[in-house]
C-alpha cells in the first residue's frame, strides 16, 4: 500500500498529465487516541487511524480543490482526472495567482517527540491521574477529555516543493463541579511528555470550582474585567480570524482598517508564529509551500499585518504570510505578548470589578463593525479592593471588538497554552485586564 | 459500491476479540461546493470522505475506532486497539455502559432526489450564483453592498449499518444548500449584515423551487432598509413580542431540542457542550404555557434533518418534548434510554464515518397554533415584531438565551410601524415559554448545522415554527 508521500507524488504527476497547470498535493497520516469521561467515569474511548490526501488545482485561471480519504492509486487517478473535467466548466477566479515557486529553505524544528507511542492504557491512566486530583481538591463531579494526536504530513506541488513535516501532541481539558452551578476548569496540553501535567488541569478546575460555590446574581452594566487564560484565547482567536485576509474581503472582519492604524491599546501585541516551538499547531510550511514564519498582527497597538496566502496577498497588494489555506489563511499558533504584572498585581490593579475565567458560544450582530456577545461560564467573580468577594453566575459579556481591543489594560507576566472546543487555534496568553466591559443578563 | 465484506469481517472480528456488542457503519459522503465571493468565483470543491466506524461495548466500557484504510490488517488493528483500551479501564473508572433493547431491523431506505445535483456542473451553479449576485448589486438603491458571498453545497450520503444483534441498514441521502451572508453599507449609517442558510433533503430541484435570485434580492432591499431606516429600540419598560418563524426556530433548537438530549441530562458532554438545566425527575412538569408544543421529527419529508433509522439501527419517529407546556419525553439514545428505562427514541446521530453517533436533534420546531399573522398582530397595543435575528446564544445549561433581532418592527395597535434596530431578548427559559400565549399557523423552517460532540460534529437540521407572540416581555442589553 503506498503511504501519504507516495500518493501525492503520484496525484501532483497524473493532475500535470492530464493538463492542470498548477497543483498541490498534502498528504497526511494521522493517529489519534482520545478518552473521554464524566460523572468521574469514563464514558468512550475512541481511536482513530486516517490517511488523507487533498489537492488543489489551478487551470486557465479556474480554482479547484478537493478533499479525498478514499484511498487507492486507481481512485486517486480517476479522482485527479474527474476533478479536472469539472473543474474545467468552473468559471475563472479574478484573483487567481499562480502556486508560489520553490524551493525554499524551510527552518529545521527540534520538536519531535513522537507521542504515537502512547498506547491506550497510558492515555486512561492520565485521564485517572486528573479525575483524581480533582476530587482530591474537593470535586464532586469531574469531566473532560484526553486526547493523543500524532501526524506525518507532505506537500508536493507542481511548483518544485516537496516538503514534509510531522507533529504530535498531548491534550487534556478537565471540567470539575462542586455543586450543579459551581463549576472550573483546567487545561494541559503539550508537544512533550515532560511539559503535560493532567493532575494540574484538574487540580486548577477544581480550585476554580470550588471559588465559585453558591454563586450569586450579578446586575447589568460596564464593568472593569480580568479575563482568565481560557475566555482571553476565546476572544483572541476570533480576532485573529478577523485577520484571515479572506474573511476581511468577505466582510467578515472588524480588522478592516488601513495598515498601520491605531486598533488595540499601545501595550498589545498578537502574533501568529507557525514556527512556535511548543506550538501545538506548527509546522514549517503553509498549504502552498511558502515558509511558515512569526507574523506581527497588531504590534503595540497597531495593525501590522493581515494573514495572507498568495491570492489575498495578490488582492492586498502584499506578500504572502505563508498562511495558506488554499480559499482561506488562517493562524496556526496565536502569541500574546505577555505584560509586566504577576497575576495577584492585576487584581490591585483592577481594585473593583470582575474575574472571568471562561466563556463559550461567542456569536456576532456584524463581524464588520465587531457587535457580538458571548456567555460566561464557570468561575465568574466579583472583586472589591483587590479581593474576590463573590461568585457570579448567569451573565453574558455583550460588547464590540474594537472598543475591547483599545482598552485593554494592564498584562500579566505568566502566559499558558490553551487549545480546547472553544479555542480551536492554540493560543499562549496571559491573563489581561479589559476596562468598562459591557455585562448583561437575563431580563426575567 | 461499498465493500460489504469488510463490514461484515469487522462486526465478526470484534466479537471474537472480547466486544459483548459491536455495530459497523461504512459511510460514504460525496460533496461539492461553489463559492462566490463578491462577484468572483473563488473556488470550485469537491469532498469524497468514505470510511468505517466501529463502535464496541467490552469489559464493561465504550469503544469507538474508525479507519479509512479499509484492509483487514489495519481495520482489525483499529479494533483491537479499542478493545484493548476498554480493557485498560480500572474498576473505579469503568461505568459498565449497557444498551436498551431494540427491534432488528433489515431495511433499505433512500431519498431520491427528482434532478440529481451531480448532473448539474460547476459552470450552472456559477451562472445562477452570479444571476444572484447581478440581482443583489441591482437592488441596492441609496446604499452599498461592499461584500456578498454565496455558497451552493450539495452531499449524498450512503451508509451501510450492521450490528452484532442482526440488524442491517443501508441508506442513501442527497442534501443540497444555499448559504448567503450579504453586508450592506451606507455612510453615516455603519453596516448591517444578513447570514442565512437554506437546506432540504432533495437534489438540485430544491435549488431552482427556493427562487433564489428573487430571494436574495428582497433580502438585499430589506437589509438596506434596516441600514437607513431603523432606529434605536423602544426603553418601555412591559411590551409584547412577535416572534418570527426563523426566531421562534433557533429558539425551539437552543433552550428546548438542546435541554432535552438526555446525555447532556446526565452530564455526559459536560466538559464541552455542557449539560442541562432539566433534570430527570422534571418529566411532566409544565415549563410553558398550554399554547407551547414542541417536536422534534426526522421522518418531515424533505427536512434538511431527515432520516428514517438513527445511527444505532433505530426507526425514527416524531418526538414531542414539550406537549401543551408540559415537559412530555427527552431525545435518547439507547445508552441513555436503559439509563431512564425507557424505549429509545432514535435519537442517534453520526456526522460522518469517523464520528462516533451521539444524541442529535433532526428537526425542531413548535407546532403550529389557530392563529393568523394579523390576529397575532391585532391583539398588540404596544410591541416589536422581530422577524428573524443575526447575533444569538445560549448558556451550557441552556436557562439563559439571547437573540438579536435584525429585520424587526414597531407594533401600534395592532400596526407594523418603524424598523427597529436590533431589539434584544434575553431571558430564561422557562419565563419565554410560560409568556407564549398564542401560536400562529405559519409554519416554516430554516435550514441549519448543529455542532455538539468531542471532537466536534455538526449534522444538517431544520429549525422551525410559526409566529408566537409572547406577553409581558422587556427588552434586554445595556442598561
């Protein structure tokens, strides 16, 4: 049976026979072992074993592409070759750029350490580790997931790149309960064995959890927030997607500015870096063979850069980020410059207003003006001179993007992987303090 | 077409290998998409995903594996390799998973579509995207359209299904959409932005009944309307609310469908999707007022959320979960059914070979009521009817809702007056549907994908209602 790399030397071959003028084949191999568990329980053990191949295909100007994991050189073949003939009816895309040529000189990354190896009584015995720090810590009820993932991927275009690269990672997300509405969570999540720490994820959801016991209501208005690690990578991933050059053009974005202008407070910074060592998400070159590279988004407050595969480049008049996607670009690790502040100095320094430490569901009125809402979940705190003073449940962050990014305020030093359901791109972040956020509730 | 014989050795292979229980489910989705952005056709795509999912009950836990690479060596990996990591599950970990019984079924069931999508080439679905884009630019009068963007997707799923109680399935399903987010500018006045979907279980012939170049322009006019025209929402402190059918939809699907999937009930997707404010013992409760039944059905004939057996070999059926107020059944599986002991309600779903099936919604809405729109309207001294919504959300409980309306009115006695510019409701919610006091006729449904799941599915369903009108209601945001 031929293997990932194999196959797209042959589709990237047979699409130039049968007349594609560009084309690129990723290829990939994933292993993927994950446990899930609630009530303290385990509740299924999946396992997952995948050879993937997509393609993307330029001809007199016409873009297509495709997703096959039905795989056999003779599908694969009649694939390529039914891809072209109706691709060929497509309509030609104005925007059309040819794939960027090679080769280029990719950085070598230091980062394998293959945790294929794993098997799956180890990953249940991790899962075992965090349940039971979390009742330790007071815990009643503890849920999650542990997931394992490893993959080997390859790109060959028509363009002379062939590149390949491979990435594995170690993630557990811990949801502890202390009674039906007091609720926290903790995360680990690692390239490495050594930096994966499943008894702090449970041990913090269970901290956080207990903190909000017998949670209060709290009233409408503008208040001064610290956000927590999770709901602050929330945020940040959306607008790092608010900086995919795609969804600008699709007026999807509220990062639709000139560049250079003023759009976040002078002490943010946001990356994106594909090269992050420890990135959950790297990896040394883009869908389109471009270099992957650490892309400043918003540099002391102003929009540097947007993310760019070579079409959007083309359309902006720029060069590539070497975020390709081959319709969309997008982030593949987010880093928030970390601030100045140990965590306890932020909370002298907020004095009064509220902890926020998780959020889910963040829906927009308008992506191009930033109008949205999210819904605060597990511990939310009042503070009072520095001090929490009670747990807060049932409240809803409802603001608008620009206003959050100009008032940002005091950053801390600490900063933490995060990447769960609701951060889908991993994101090192610190904790970070929003002034006069916009917080509402239910009516009756 | 399928390879039959590897299912068949796969379902024999577990259960010689220590599964108590094993089902196979060989999928293959063929999708297409074309999409349009602002005038330009950006890309052309197809998705072929075929594989086998194998779910297991052994040593007293729950295994999934799933493989695309379909030879028997790796296929009987796969499936040690659940097994083996049920067996590795401690004691004080394992929480002895059983199923309710079920009816074994061997049937075959299709929904054929009248014109097949893929008789359609990429060159037709072009030339009506940009038919509606030269509609969309043409309705605009005294105000931009800066950003348009069309999709038309289509998919035909086949599935085989086999368990290790006899049962065997085999199914067929075509889907097409069309999906439009149009952003409308004007100077002084910002943006306002529509996104919408439309599905159905047919072919290509539900693209050319939806009208769409007539659709998306008085889509188009409407949204500029609300650009130029809309002003702040009223500050009356007590108002009535009319309810669209696209609101009273998302409504039904967050704080009813959702609450009443018995695995969140009993914390199973606590981590992530979270779990439910309903607990068992509320069965028979009233939570809404005796105008509110609410159903969920997978067998409406071409719902974008039909099917006729679930992904455990279940036969679907109409599900009603609130009957006259009253909580009547929750949306089970058969891990949760022998959990309540109840019959499951075929409820299972999976989005694609490599998901394992969990508990879904198909297509949710309220059932409709006697009323027509102006009797609804003539009873409002003072209101605001909010036709259909952009921004929502819901809490993981799902007591806490939110929905901001978009095209929205003012309601004077009994009259359609102002636009008004993004009226909030956000309220709980057992005090919306204990504030329904009466259902109209003018049932309609929404097309949508709904996400649930670790790692994360979203599978096609109708979200739908008439118009209600709620009493009594203030409206949210800002103080």
């Amino acid at each position: 049976m031929m293997n990932h790399e194999e196959l797209v030397d042959l589709v990237v071959e047979e699409a130039i026979r049968n007349g594609a003028e560009d084309v690129a084949a990723l290829g990939s191999l994933q292993k993927t072992r994950m446990v899930r568990f609630y009530n303290n329980k385990i509740s299924v053990i999946k396992a997952w074993r995948n050879l993937g191949i997509s393609i993307m295909i330029g001809l007199k100007e016409r873009k297509f592409v495709s997703s096959y994991n039905e795989i056999s050189p003779e599908k694969l073949i009649g694939s390529v070759k039914e891809l072209i003939k109706l691709g060929e009816k497509s309509k030609p895309n104005y925007d059309y750029v040819p794939l960027p040529k090679g080769p280029f000189k990719y950085i070598t990354r230091d980062h394998k350490e293959d945790l294929a190896y794993l098997s799956g009584k180890d990953l249940v015995e991790y899962a075992e580790i965090a349940i039971e720090r979390a009742l330790k810590e007071g815990a009643k009820r503890v849920a999650g997931t542990l997931i394992c993932n490893s993959e080997d991927i390859a790109l060959k275009t028509s363009a002379n790149i062939f590149v390949k690269d491979n990435a594995s990672s170690l993630e557990t997300f811990v949801r502890a309960f202390v009674e039906k509405e007091s609720s926290g969570q903790g995360i680990s999540c690692s390239t490495t064995l050594k930096n994966f720490k499943p008894e702090i994820a449970g041990l913090e959801a269970a901290k956080i959890a207990k903190m909000a016991k017998n949670p209060k209501a709290f009233q409408s208005g503008r208040y001064s927030v610290i956000f927590g690690p999770f709901i602050f990578a929330n945020l940040m991933n959306n607008v790092m997607e608010a900086a995919s050059a795609f969804n600008v053009d699709a007026g999807l974005s509220f990062l639709n500015n000139e560049i250079g202008g003023n759009v976040a407070s002078p002490n943010f910074t946001i990356v994106d870096d594909g090269t992050a060592k420890n990135g959950l998400n790297s990896r040394v070159f883009d869908d389109e063979g471009t270099p992957t590279k650490k892309t400043v988004v918003i540099g002391q407050g102003k929009l540097k850069n947007l993310l760019h595969n070579t079409s959007t480049a083309k359309k902006f008049k720029t060069s590539s980020t070497g975020n390709a996607g081959w319709i969309s670009p997008s982030a593949w690790n987010i880093i928030i410059e970390n601030g100045a502040y140990k965590e306890n100095e932020l909370f002298k320094e907020l004095k009064n207003g509220l902890y926020i430490t998780n959020n889910w569901y963040t829906r927009f009125q308008d992506y191009r003006n930033g109008d949205f809402s999210t819904v605060c979940r597990d511990g939310i705190f009042e503070i009072k001179n520095g001090e929490i003073i009670n747990s807060i449940k049932n409240i809803r962050i409802s603001d608008n993007f620009p206003r959050i990014l100009k008032s940002i305020g005091a950053i801390s030093n600490n900063r933490y992987w995060i990447r769960w359901w609701e951060v889908a791109t991993p994101t090192l972040t610190p904790y970070a303090l929003v002034k006069d956020i916009g917080i509402t509730k239910s009516v009756f | 077409m399928f390879l039959e014989d590897i299912a068949r050795y796969a379902l024999n292979y577990a259960l010689s290998h220590g599964a108590n229980y094993a089902e196979i489910r060989l999928q293959r989705d063929n999708g297409s998409a074309a999409l349009l952005k602002n005038g330009n056709p950006e890309v052309s795509s197809l998705i072929k995903n075929y594989g086998i999912g194998i779910r297991v009950l052994a040593h007293g836990s729950m295994g999934f594996a799933s493989t695309n690479i379909l030879n028997r060596e790796n296929v009987s990996e796969c499936i040690l390799e659940a097994i083996s990591m049920t067996k590795s599950v401690s004691r004080r970990l394992r929480k002895n998973i059983d199923f309710s019984s079920n009816i074994v079924s061997n049937e075959k069931w299709n929904a054929t579509p009248k014109v097949d999508v893929n008789s359609i080439g990429f060159d037709e679905k072009f030339e009506l995207l940009l038919d509606i884009e030269k509609a969309t630019i043409s309705s605009c009068n005294d105000f931009k359209m800066p950003n348009r963007l069309f999709i038309i997707e289509s998919e035909e799923t086949e599935k085989i299904f086999l368990n290790s109680e006899g049962s065997s399935i085999q199914s067929s399903v075509p889907r097409v959409s069309f999906t439009y987010i149009l952003t409308a500018y004007k100077a002084g006045k910002g943006t306002a932005q529509r996104f919408n979907q439309k599905g159905e279980t047919k072919g290509w012939e539900a693209i050319n009944e939806w009208n769409l170049i007539n659709f998306v322009a008085d889509e188009t006019k409407i949204l500029g309307k609300i650009l130029k025209q809309a002003v702040a929402p009223p500050k009356d402190d007590r108002l009535d609310i009319l309810l669209g059918s696209e609101v009273v939809g998302i409504i039904c699907h967050e704080s009813c469908g959702h609450p009443f999937e018995a695995d969140r009930i009993i914390g199973r997707e606590a981590a992530e999707a979270g779990e439910s404010f309903i607990s068992p013992e509320m069965l028979g409760q009233k939570i809404g007022s005796d105008a509110v039944t609410v159903v969920d059905d997978p067998t409406l004939p071409n719902s974008y959320g039909f099917y006729l057996y679930d992904d455990e070999g279940v036969k679907a059926r109409r599900r009603d979960l609130i009957k006259n107020g009253f909580i009547n059944t929750f949306l089970h599986n058969r891990e949760t059914a022998i959990e309540f002991e109840v019959e499951t309600n075929g409820s299972s779903r999976s989005e694609a070979y490599n998901k394992e099936p969990i508990i879904r919604m198909a297509n949710t809405y309220m059932d409709t009521g006697d009323y027509k729109l102006d009797e609804l309207l003539e009873d409002i001294s003072f209101g605001i009817f909010m036709k259909n919504f952009m921004e929502w959300n819901i809490d993981d409980k799902r007591f806490n809702q939110r929905y901001v309306g978009l095209e929205a009115y003012e309601i004077i006695k009994g009259e359609l007056k102002k636009l008004i510019r993004n009226p909030i409701l956000e309220i709980t919610t057992p005090a919306l549907y204990s504030s329904v006091d009466a259902v109209g006729k003018d049932l309609s449904f929404n097309a949508a994908i709904c996400g649930k799941g670790d790692p994360q599915q979203g599978v096609p369903v109708w979200t739908g209602g008439p118009s209600i009108r709620v009493r009594k209601m203030r409206l949210g945001g800002l103080p």
